[in-house]
C-alpha cells in the first residue's frame, strides 16, 4: 500500500513509519521539524520537509495514496494552556487543510492520531468511547475538534475515516524537553543518572500506560480494517497504573536508589484514566501484548540516550 504519515519525525511517527517501510510498503512523510527528528527514519521513508497546511505539497505527496496517518500536532498540555491560539491553528487548522487536500486528490481512508486527553475528568473508569468529553486542556480541545472534522468532511466527501484516542504511549525515541518533559522518560533518565524523581501531585493519580509498539501495531490494523468509519476508538493497555507504582517499577527496572519526591504544590492532572480497549479489540482485532514493567525494560535497553554518557536531553 501507499501511505501518507503526517508528523512522521516524531515519537509515533517514526516508529509507524520504520515498520511500513520495514514490510515493504511505500512510506511518504511529512514534518515541520518543529519537534522532530528525521535522521531515525528508515532510508525506505521518503521525507519531506513541509507543513501540513502547505495545499500544493500535500496534493503533490498525496498522488496515489492509499491511507493518511495524520500524525501532525502540538501536544503540550501545559503549553496549550499558555498558546491557545496557535494549538488551534495548528492541531484544528492543520487538520481542516489536510482534510481539503484529502478531498481534492481523492484518498480512500484517514487515521487520525487522537488523545485519551479528551475525556478529563471521569469518575466512571475504564473510560469507553460513549462517554462525553471533558476536555480540560485547548490541547484537548483541539483533538476533539480534529476528531469531529475528520469524521465530518469524510462524511461529507466519501472519505472513510477512524480517531484512534491514544492515551500515554512511551517507548524508545521519546522526546524529552526541557520543561514540561512526559513522565515514563523523566522518570527513566532521572533514574539513570540517580537523581530526585519528583512528582507532580501526591502521585496517587493513575494513567494508562501503553508501549510504542502496541500503539503501532493499532494504527497499522486501522488502515485496513473493515467496517470501522466514523469510530472512536481507544488504544491504551487497558491497565491502570498510578505515577508512584509507575516510579517504582522505574526504580527496579534500572536498579536505581533514586529518591522519588511528591510535590503537592503542583497538580497531577486528572485523578483516575484508564482504558476501555474492547472496542480496539473487536473492531481491529487489536490487543496489547507489552506490559508495562517489560516495556519500561525494553525502552532502557533500546534508547541510546538511557546509556551511560548519552545527552539525556533529546532536542
């Protein structure tokens, strides 16, 4: 097949983008390089440098393709909060003119990569697709308006389209900025280099936590999958794990004495998220096969930047 992957240098779409190529499919990228980083992308992977509201370079990359991965976006929840503004032009306006492109070229299907984000606060747990959104972040608000475009103009056009609503994917190749950074690596490079692990919140907060691998192998399943345009679905472990358990099994994966520090000063997000992956599993025959304690191993032994020595900072 061929396919478009849209933020195809980031964390997931590298990932998506080496294995397509890997099984011998044809793989063209797209990526502003804002974030990401395309020297790991597979020789096989045609890249290009571009943003997704870039209407002549999209009709150019999407000649001929069979499915879009639309991958792109600005996923700080924190820097949401501080620009709006430009996390809806980017996530909602980029969004809009992918889907126009789609419309004009006459593509079969579109994935989009959505966020477990959108529900926020629920007392009901594991979290199923039927329940309203409570979106807590502009972040948040922009994937839940880019689900209902995607499902609305394919609606419209004839364009088969599925939201895949990824909660906290983790695995090697994760990014690690400066401020803000996503908890699995944190607490992985902190824990390597034996320092303070710190906490937002009291630590008793839970999430789902799910391994590059599984989150590929969703999206691989998704494009050709029968019968599933216009759904919702989840992808997560379908396990709940809180940030103290998840900074323990850190500890013991790494063998590191490295303090772990709570900070109650600063909020831990949403209480309780969790994962009900039934629908993943009847409509893409999807199940996750990593736990949690194996991937954290696997990410220690295949991320260059866990070694002793590395910069522990990706850029």
């Amino acid at each position: 097949m061929n396919f478009l992957i849209t933020g195809v240098a980031g964390f997931l779409g590298t990932a998506l983008a080496n294995r397509l190529a890997r099984e011998g499919h044809q793989v063209r990228g797209l990526d502003d390089l804002s974030t990401g980083d395309p020297s790991r992308l597979e020789p096989g992977v045609h890249f290009t440098r571009g943003d997704v509201n870039d209407r002549p370079k999209l009709w150019t990359l999407l000649q001929e393709v069979d499915c879009v991965y639309h991958l792109a976006a600005r996923v700080s929840v924190p820097e949401s909060v501080l620009y709006p503004r430009e996390y809806n032009a980017s996530n909602v306006g980029g969004t809009v003119s992918l889907m126009e492109a789609i419309r004009d070229v006459g593509v079969r299907r579109v994935v989009l990569a959505s966020s477990g984000a959108i529900y926020g606060d629920q007392e009901a747990q594991p979290l199923s697709e039927g329940q309203a959104p409570r979106p807590l972040s502009p972040y948040a608000v922009s994937k839940l308006a880019a689900e209902y475009y995607i499902r609305t103009i394919g609606t419209l056009w004839g364009i088969e389209s599925v939201s895949l609503r990824v909660f906290n994917a983790y695995g090697p190749g994760q990014r690690l900025p400066a401020s803000h950074p996503p908890v699995v690596p944190y607490l992985l490079h902190q824990a390597v280099q034996s320092g303070s692990m710190m906490i937002n919140g009291d630590g008793s907060q839970t999430r789902d936590y799910v391994y590059v691998d599984d989150v590929v192998s969703s999206l691989v399943a998704a494009a050709t999958a029968p019968n599933i345009n216009g759904l919702v679905i989840n992808i997560g472990s379908g396990t709940e794990t809180s940030v103290l358990q998840l900074a323990q099994m850190v500890k013991k994966v790494t063998g590191s004495d490295s303090d772990v520090i709570t900070s109650t000063q600063t909020s831990g997000g949403v209480a309780r998220m969790c994962a009900n992956i039934a629908l993943a599993e009847r409509r893409l025959n999807h199940t996750p096969s990593i736990k949690l304690e194996d991937g954290l191993q696997m990410t220690l032994q295949r991320d260059p930047s866990l070694k002793p020595g590395s910069n522990n900072h990706t850029p």
